[in-house]
C-alpha cells in the first residue's frame, strides 16, 4: 500500500474581466453586468452586445420579489457536493483501489485508481458544452439541478459497485462510468453558478457573492479530508479498506439529493428569463467566434489558478517530504491552516473587488504567486520558512483570483451563451493543467528533478497576469442593482 496523500477538489473556475460596465462607453463590448428586470431585451444573440433596459410592455407579468440570499444558498450548495464528490474518489482511491481494479501489486491497482479519476477530467470539457447549452436554452435552474444530480448519481453507483472479485472487469469499467457521469456534470456546475450568480447577486455585493459561491468548492474539498478522518477514526485503516469507505459514497449521494432539493426551490434568473424570448434556438457558435479574445484569456488565467490549486492540495504533501521539509502527514495537517487562509482570502478579495474592481484583485493575486512561491518554497525547502507559513501565504494569495472568478468570468458573455463560454475554456484549462499536474510532479520527481515541481505554477500565474492585461474594468464598478 502506498503513503496516502491528499487530493484535489473539483479545480478553481475561470477568472477574467469585463471589457466594462453597465452604463459605460465600453458596455457594448459585452453584457451589462448584473441582472436586468424581466421587461430587459435580451443581448443580441449575434453581435453580443449587452441587454438594453426598455420599458415593460402591457403583457408583461411582474416578477416575484427577488430573494438574493437564497438564490447564494442554491448556487452555493450545488459547489459544496460537487467538490466533496469528486474529491472524495480521489482521497479514497489507496483504500478502495484493490478491491475494483486489478493488477499484479498494490501499487498497479493504485495507478489504475487513479486512470479513472484523470479520465473524469477528460470529459470535463464536453459536460460544460452539453449540458452548459441546456442551462442556456432551458434555464439556470434546469442546469443546476441536473448538474447536482448527476453527479450524485455517480457517488451512488461508487458507493454499491461490486468488488472486482465478484464481477470481474465489470468492476472497474463501471467505476469509470461514474467517474465519467461525474466528470460530465462537473464540467458544467461551476460555469451554471456562474451564470446564475452573475444574474442574481446584488451590484454592490456581487463579487462577495462570487466568493461566496465559490468558496463551496474549498469547503467541499475539506468535507472530504474530515469524512475520511472519521472512517479512520470509527472503522480504522484496515476497516475502511475493507469497505468502510462506500460510506462516503453514500454521503455524498445523500448531500447531493439535498442539494437538488434547495435548488429545485429557487427561482429562475430574470435576466435569463428575459434574454431567451429573443435568442431562441440561436446556435452559440457564432457568439463565441465573436468572443475568442475573451476565451482565450478564461483559459490562460483558469490555468494558472488551477496549476497552482492542484499543486497546493494533490502535490504538495509529497513534494514537502521530497524536499525533506516536511512528512506528508505534516505538510497534510498545514494544508487544513491553509485552507481557512484561502477562504479568509477569498472573502477579503470579494469585498475589495466590489470597492475596487475585480481586475487589481486578480492581478496582485497572480503577481504574488507567480513572483513569491519559488523562492518561498525554496526557503520552506531549506528550512528557513515553516511549512505553515508558507500553506498559508500561497492560499491566502490563491484566494484572490478565486473570489472573483464565476462573476468575473460570467460578466464577459451575453446570457444566451454565458454558461457555454465560462464553461468550456475553463474546463479545458483545468483538464490540461489540472488533471496532469500529479503526474507531471511525479515525473520530474522520479528523475531528479523535483525542485523543478514549483517553477510550472509560478510560470503559469506570469502567463495569467499577462493575460489579464488582455481586459478591461473600470476601477469602481458601475452596477444597476442595489
């Protein structure tokens, strides 16, 4: 049996910003931000100029009252269970891995484990296209709901699949299956809250909300580490390795129908409500060809912020013990310090960017990284900085581009593709950056290289800084909505 490591939470979103706002000069170069009321046209499906605000016309119907924080506690929750879902796979695989796959020793099970959870990434991409033009042709609501479905359904099947030694091959083939359904819904979940957020939060509140929303994803990912803590507090390692660990499995279905309910419960985006009685059946690909700046730097700042996300909870245990700064065990217990800095960051970071503009936020979030985690890594490596110090400097400077990222990223489309065109550069990014980097660590590790393992993310948060030069805010956002 390998030394048990921690492992990554459903990858940080896209993070990138608005060419303007509502009420500015530049406002046309995409959607307004914030919602509009339901008498607003909808964005120019073609051009992808922000919504106009018209009057109500006489068959207008007036919308229910607007309920904010539910509409947060809906988006919200949906990132908790996913997060837990697809990371507890991950933080179970040493236990479960020689019960549903084979291979000649431990360790080949254990590989194979973890083929599946790298192939839940490679559909990434298509979940955020099928079912991110569902949430933009059926409704926010329709693709939240589906997204938290789904994926409870995979931890469902996890939890009752029958080990290799009584079905054989059918094990593993539909333990992948799982992975595959959880991987189509992940794919699309954090870009659905981010078009939901972006139409629903408050102006003045709007990237505290972002935070807000997001931060579900941190929170999920440690609801994994504590539930694995309690098997092995309750059943023991040779408990849970004998089948304790379908509990978890269990858990998240159960949170996963909990969450379905909260969102079946929400109401729908007036914005979105307005916007699809003008872009109906309109095909998303000539909006997005109209839009391949803004993709293109989704992509390049989602792929410094996952690089660093995954190295930070999947690798840095073992790149702590490589360097012999610390043992996994203890550079595991230093990630829980960081993970209260990184939601303390986020939090700080959305309520600046509603005072300041989420661009400065998201630049000194990336320049810190890309300039501090080297030589701070560098110095936790010769023992000059406590593993603490540095868990926490690096999550805390994390959390800025994380905080803005759904709103952020959901200001640059017009509602008609806005899930589509969060979704897919992200997932690409993530799938790319995210889901190779475990390997690509260990790699250079296993060639005596592993003080190389820091340079990739610092090198990928310089090529999100300079991306973000790519966009433009106002310092002082512009918003309709109180």
């Amino acid at each position: 049996m390998t030394a048990r490591g921690t492992t990554p939470g459903a990858g940080p979103g896209a993070a990138t910003e608005p060419a303007g706002s509502a009420g500015s000069p530049q406002a046309s170069a995409g959607p307004r931000t914030g919602p509009t009321n339901a008498s607003a046209v909808a964005a120019d499906p073609h051009t992808g100029a922000g919504p106009a605000i018209g009057p109500a016309g006489p068959a207008t119907a007036v919308p229910p009252p607007r309920r904010p924080r539910r509409e947060l506690a809906a988006a919200s929750v949906g990132s908790v269970v996913e997060a837990y879902d697809w990371t507890i796979y991950g933080v179970l695989a040493p236990y479960f891995a020689e019960q549903l796959f084979p291979g000649a020793s431990p360790t080949a099970r254990l590989i194979a484990a973890y083929l599946g959870f790298a192939l839940g990434f490679l559909v990434r991409p298509l979940g955020s296209v099928l079912i991110g033009r569902l949430t933009d042709t059926r409704g926010r609501r329709y693709g939240l709901s589906l997204t938290v479905g789904l994926i409870a359904a995979g931890s469902l099947l996890l939890a009752v699949v029958p080990g290799y030694a009584a079905i054989g091959v059918a094990a593993p083939l539909l333990v992948v299956a799982a992975r595959l359904v959880q991987g189509l819904s992940v794919g699309a979940e954090n870009p659905s809250a981010a078009a939901y957020v972006t139409e629903t939060a408050p102006g003045r509140s709007r990237y505290f909300y972002s935070a807000v929303s997001y931060g579900g994803v941190v929170l999920g990912s440690a609801l994994s580490f504590v539930v694995l803590s309690v098997l092995l507090g309750v059943f023991g390692e040779s408990g849970v390795e004998n089948g304790a660990w379908r509990l978890a499995f269990v858990f998240g279905a159960l949170l996963g129908l909990t969450a379905l309910w909260i969102r079946r419960g929400a109401a729908e985006s007036e914005e979105f409500t307005a916007a699809a009685r003008n872009s109906a059946g309109t095909p998303p690909w000539p909006v997005l060809r109209n839009h391949l700046g803004r993709l293109a730097v989704v992509f390049a700042i989602t792929s410094g912020a996952t690089t660093v996300f995954y190295f930070l909870t999947v690798d840095f245990p073992a790149y702590a013990e490589d360097t012999g700064a610390a043992s996994k065990e203890e550079a595991s217990g230093a990630l829980l310090l960081g993970m209260v800095a990184l939601l303390t960051g986020m939090l700080a970071a959305g309520r600046a960017a509603d005072r300041f503009g989420a661009l400065p936020v998201l630049r000194a979030g990336f320049a810190g990284l890309a300039l501090g985690s080297v030589p701070l890594l560098t110095a936790m490596a010769g023992g000059r900085v406590p593993v603490q110090l540095v868990t926490v400097v690096l999550l805390f400077l994390l959390g800025l581009p994380l905080a803005v990222s759904n709103v952020f990223a959901g200001q640059l489309f017009p509602p008609a593709v806005r899930a589509v065109a969060v979704g897919l550069p992200a997932a690409l990014a993530i799938s790319l950056f995210g889901g190779t980097f475990p390997a690509l660590a260990e790699l250079l590790r296993s060639a005596g290289h592993g003080g190389w393992v820091p340079w990739w993310p610092a090198i990928t948060c310089a090529g999100a800084l300079l991306a973000s030069w790519g966009v433009r805010e106002h310092p002082v956002p512009v918003t309709p909505h109180p």
